[in-house]
C-alpha cells in the first residue's frame, strides 16, 4: 500500500557547511519543496545575517527555526530512514581510492 509524503515531517540536514549562503539557499529550496525542517549539523561559519540574505523573507521563517546540532550523529537521531548525498567531486575533495 502507498502512503503520501508528508513534506512536513521531511528535513534536510547540513553537515560541516563552509559557506552561510548555502544554508540560505537550501533553506530557500525546502520551502519550494514543502520540506518542513531544516538541521545544520557542526557548521563551520553561522553567520545568521548572510544566511538569511540568501534565504530572503520565504525562507526566513524555517531559518530563524532551524536546528542547529554540535554533531552529526545529533542532528540525525531524531529520524528512522535516512538519504545521504553530497556535491559532485571538487578541487578541494579528497577521493578516497
């Protein structure tokens, strides 16, 4: 049996973010999704003023209610399924062989 997504009870998670601007954006992008929470897992730079220049005012709301967690182990307790991805490989990535 199908069940409909409740986008609410979705989240994104960042982990170890470098850049403000990019919790802005993903904040920006769940709102056009629906997505209802939005964790910041041991963020390198919180600065709140450029985080939400990027989320403008549609996205303010779910920054100002974000959660932000010391670890990442915290920030993904909550949960019982769990979808990992990450940004394509980059002159600052290490590849693993």
């Amino acid at each position: 049996m199908c069940q409909k997504v409740r986008m609410e009870n979705v989240a994104i998670v960042l982990h170890d973010t470098r850049i403000p601007e990019n919790i802005g954006a993903a904040a920006r992008a769940a709102v056009n999704m629906g997505v209802g929470q939005l964790i910041v897992s041991a963020p390198r730079h919180l600065d709140m003023e450029r985080v939400l220049k990027v989320a403008t005012h549609s996205a303010s709301g779910l920054v100002k209610a974000m959660k932000v967690c010391s670890t990442l182990p915290e920030a993904l307790g909550a949960f019982n399924w769990i979808v990992g991805t990450t940004a394509r490989l980059g002159g600052t990535r290490r590849v693993n062989s």
